[in-house]
C-alpha cells in the first residue's frame, strides 16, 4: 500500500469511530422508554375521555321522541278522492282513454283473445 492509501485509511477509520459513536448508558435508554410509555398511556386516556365526552354531547344532541301520530284511515278516505287521467289530462272530451281506444286489429282470427285470455 502506498502512503495516500494508509492516510485514507487512517482518515475513514477516524470518521467510521467519530459516527458510531459511544455507546449509550442503559439507565438514560430504559427512562427515555419508561417516559415514552407513559406519554403514550396518557395520550390514550386523553383520546378515550374526549370520546367519551362527545358521546355524550351526542346523545344531548339527538332529537326527543315525540309521540307518532298515525294517518287516520276514514278521514284519508272522506278527504280524498279520484278520478281517472283521462279527465284531468282531456278535460273537453271526458272519456276514459284507457277503455275507449279504437281497436288497431280485430281479434277474431287471432289465436289470443283478450276477453277470454291466451290460449296455452
């Protein structure tokens, strides 16, 4: 090896020792995790109280219960009333357009009736 190699090497084993570094006590490592544990423990019960409070902000929130009324049948029906499309949609005519369509072919030669139903 030449010179340049030993010095390079010298310097790349002082920076290698100078990034590792010691290593750390065992006390500051276990308390820096003992306080983690108990942040982390605190932080839990914080979040489980903030929900618990807006659960029960929730429940003030909903709406009481007020008593169903339910639709009276004979009323509905003595305030209702119908009457067919046709009257409303052809007010002139007054006729019932879903009976009294003129027939388009005559149905006697062919093999259903509507009278009397399909012939299967």
């Amino acid at each position: 090896m030449t010179s340049d190699d030993e010095a390079l090497r010298a310097s790349l084993q002082a920076a290698q020792r100078k990034a590792d570094g010691s290593a750390p006590e065992f006390d500051k490592v276990f308390g820096a995790s003992e306080q983690r544990l108990q942040s982390r423990r605190k932080m839990q019960f914080v979040g489980l109280a903030a929900a618990a409070v807006l659960a029960v902000l929730a429940l003030g929130l909903l709406p009481t219960q007020e008593q169903i009324t339910y639709v009276d049948t004979e009323e509905l029906v003595a305030t209702t009333f119908w009457s067919a499309p046709s009257d409303s949609l052809l007010p002139d005519h007054q006729f019932d357009i879903y009976r009294e369509l003129p027939e388009l072919f005559e149905s006697t030669g062919m093999s259903t009736n509507s009278e009397t139903g399909a012939l299967l």
